[in-house]
C-alpha cells in the first residue's frame, strides 16, 4: 500500500478509497488502522452515508474520518 499513500492536500486512489469503505463497513479494525495512515491527507469528500455513519458533519473529507478513527 505503501505506493499509494496520499500526501498533504492530496487525493488517495478510489481503490484505496473503496478498501477504506469496505474496512468499514465490515468493522474491520486492523485494516482500518493501516488504510487510516495512508489517507491522513486525502481532501477528497466522503459519502454523506458514510459522514452521517461516523458523526462527521456532510461534506468531510477521507482525512477528517481516519483522523477520527485512528486518534494520532
């Protein structure tokens, strides 16, 4: 995963994405620890689904949920 890490203002993959949402869903917790690493700086916006899911307000982005998942 390592070639896909996202850097500061960036956008992570959709395949990266999409393992993301997947872990999710699936309440898979050491794969949501390793992906939440490599989206730290994806500004790409999540689904509203998925912000209401999280407590996130609509609009936020793949950073603000590994932020809330995985606390640095």
């Amino acid at each position: 995963m390592n070639d896909e890490r996202t850097r500061p203002g960036s956008t992570a993959s959709p395949a990266l994405r999409d393992r993301f949402l997947k872990a999710l869903d699936a309440d898979d917790y050491s794969a949501l620890r390793s992906l939440c690493s490599d989206l730290r700086g994806c500004t790409y916006i999540l689904p509203s689904t998925v912000c209401a899911s999280l407590g996130l307000p609509r609009g936020s982005t793949y950073a603000k949920a590994a932020a809330t998942i995985v606390v640095p």
